[in-house]
C-alpha cells in the first residue's frame, strides 16, 4: 500500500469515509454526489492517491460493481466499459473506478437523507 492514505478514508466503509470527509470539512457529500470526483476531492486528486484509496477499499468496490451490473442487468465487463471507456492502463482503471464507486456511495447517501427527511415531515 502506498504512502498516500488520507485519514478521513481509513474508515472500513466509502459512506463512512464520506461521512468522515464532511465531518473534517474537506467538503460535502452532495457536491460529490452532484459534480463527481473529477473537479477535485482532497485525497482523491491523483493516481498515488486513488490507488491507495482501492487498495484499502477494493472488496467494496467490486462488490459495487457488480450490484450495479446485476440491477443493470448486464456483466461485470460491460460495468466497466461504462465506468472507464478507454483506460489506458490498470492506473487510470483504477482511478476510474475509484471517482464511480466514491460518486455512486455520495449519490445513494443523498438519496438517503432526502428519504429520510421526507419521512420526517409526513
């Protein structure tokens, strides 16, 4: 595992490494949700950084993926090209996969809370 561990991911999940990464201010999970990772998420900025990230959170990620083929109702290889059109090598497979699974974990959070607060005020 590399060097570039950022202490708000060292949590055994990526909705609490994203609840972390609000609670320290680093930003919030909607604009994650909204904008995705590409515009910038500290500690999500570059290669060393995201490899890091799926190394510590690789079995989740997959996992991920493949709920995501299955509700889809196509394979895991077809999943990826949709993830990663044109990785050029694993590192940028990586990092793809990385920003998705950070960007699907943000969007199903929101969905959450939204529930919630809609439960709330019935």
């Amino acid at each position: 595992m590399t060097e570039e561990i950022q202490e708000w991911f060292k949590k055994d999940t990526i909705a609490k490494c994203l609840a972390e990464y609000e609670k320290q201010e680093l930003g919030l999970i909607s604009d994650i949700a909204k904008h995705g990772c590409s515009g910038g998420v500290p500690g999500l900025v570059y290669y060393s950084e995201t490899t890091a990230f799926h190394d510590y959170h690789q079995g989740e990620i997959w996992s991920l993926l493949k709920e995501h083929a299955d509700a889809a109702g196509i394979q895991n290889g077809n999943m990826l090209t949709h993830i990663s059109r044109d990785p050029t090598s694993l590192t940028t497979l990586v990092n793809d996969l990385v920003w998705w699974a950070v960007e699907a974990r943000a969007q199903e959070l929101v969905v959450t809370a939204a529930q919630a607060a809609d439960g709330e005020q019935q």
